[in-house]
C-alpha cells in the first residue's frame, strides 16, 4: 500500500461516487501547492479511487505572482501523471484545467485564447481570500464575452462577503456558478466557511462541487462529511459534475 494511504479513515461505507467527476483538484505533480511529486499524485489518486471517483479534472493554480502554468506545463505534469495510472489505476479518467486567479494573468489568457476550460466551456476562477479587491465583475464580464461560463471556485471561503449577501446575489444574476469545496462543510476552513456553506446550500446557490485537494491527508476530513446534515442534500442536488 501506498505509504500516503497509511493514516487515512476512509472506509468501505463512505463514497463519494455520487459526484462523478470532481471539478476542482490539485493532483498533478509539482506544479502548484498541490500534490508535490508523483507518488503524492498517486496517493490522491487512490483515494480518489477508493471513494468512487474515478474521473478528475486537474485544476492547478494559474496566476501571475507564484504559479503562472500555462497548457504546456499542465500538459506536460498530465502526460507524466498518466504514464503512472496507466499502469497502476488503468480506466481512470484525468482531465485538466486551471483554477485561474482574478488578475492580469488570466485577462492575457483569455485574449491569447490560452484558456483551458473544464469541458470546453467553464472557466474555474478565484480571487484573494484575504481581501476584496474589487473589479470582480470585470473578470466575469471577460471570460462571458471569451464565450465561457464563469465558474467561481469556493464562494463561501471568501469571509469578507459573509455579512453582505448582495455580493453572492450580484454574482448569480450575472451568471456565475458556484463551486462549493466539499471540505468547508467538515469545517476544514473554519466554522464561518462551513456556516456559509451550509446557506448556499439552503438558498439553493451550489452549482458545481469539489473536493479542492492539495494533500492526501485532507481525505481525512472528507471521510467526515457524512456527519454533516448536510450529507443527504449533497447527493441529491443537480451540480455540474455529472455533466462533464
């Protein structure tokens, strides 16, 4: 057994095939803060696999200050991630995309035609979970008129819209989707991420749903989610994962 595997809770009641795809994970090896070589990208994988998942949409970080991947360099970390799970998880499925930051990088994407999008449509983006920067509706406004959907990665983690919901509302009358992280509901983040979490999910806001790995020890947590109140709810929503 894989020694990422060691520790891990996961047991044989716990799936999460009920996703079908996860639309937002940090697997491939050594190019964000995500899985930091292959043998790490092999133990995400065979938890993935033992949850009943087996079709993942890579999602590394794209951004102008740390990690500016472009196709090439995903490309080049999914033909390497595939060579290994051709022989070790044969059938599994390993797609890619970018998880692109609000910010001058992603604009010369979308005017370079540089985009990878999740199923050639949806553009995953994030912006700073430390402060509000403003302009976010611009980037909204780019990557609609690039003809994508604009998809914004784990809304409940930006704390500073907690106390002012206009802010998520403005969003979805503008067209974006939401993607919730599945670990802010075990309160991975905080408790006020898994409150804003557990709303989007009552008023209905959730579109997409993913798991948003980095580690192989965040299974850990995912094995909580069937404690949440939640559980139930989850599987049963209409998200964009079992569409992709």
């Amino acid at each position: 057994m894989l020694s990422f595997l060691k520790s891990q809770k996961i047991t044989e009641a716990f799936s999460l095939a009920f996703l079908q795809a996860d639309m937002h994970s940090h697997v491939l090896p050594g190019i964000d803060d995500g899985a930091h070589d292959l043998p790490h990208s092999l133990g995400i994988v065979a938890a993935y696999v033992r949850l009943g998942i087996n079709k993942v949409i890579a999602t590394p970080h794209a951004r102008a200050d740390f990690f500016q991947n472009r196709p090439d360099t995903i490309h080049a970390a999914r033909a390497r991630l595939n060579e290994a799970l051709d022989a070790q998880f044969p059938g599994f499925e390993l797609l890619v995309s970018a998880e692109y930051f609000a910010d001058e990088y992603l604009l010369g994407a979308l005017q370079n035609n540089t985009v990878l999008p999740i199923a050639g449509k949806y553009v995953l983006f994030e912006q700073s979970l430390r402060r509000d920067a403003g302009g976010l509706m611009t980037f909204v406004e780019k990557i609609q008129q690039a003809g994508f959907v604009p998809v914004l990665a784990h809304p409940e983690r930006y704390r500073y819209w907690h106390e002012d919901l206009n802010k998520f509302k403005d969003l979805k009358r503008a067209g974006v989707l939401f993607q919730l992280n599945l670990l802010s509901l075990t309160g991975f983040y905080g408790t006020g991420e898994k409150k804003m979490a557990e709303r989007l999910l009552d008023y209905d806001s959730v579109d997409a749903l993913g798991t948003d790995v980095h580690h192989v020890s965040q299974f850990d947590k995912l094995a909580e989610l069937p404690k949440s109140p939640y559980w139930n709810v989850l599987q049963e929503i209409g998200i964009l994962n079992k569409l992709i």
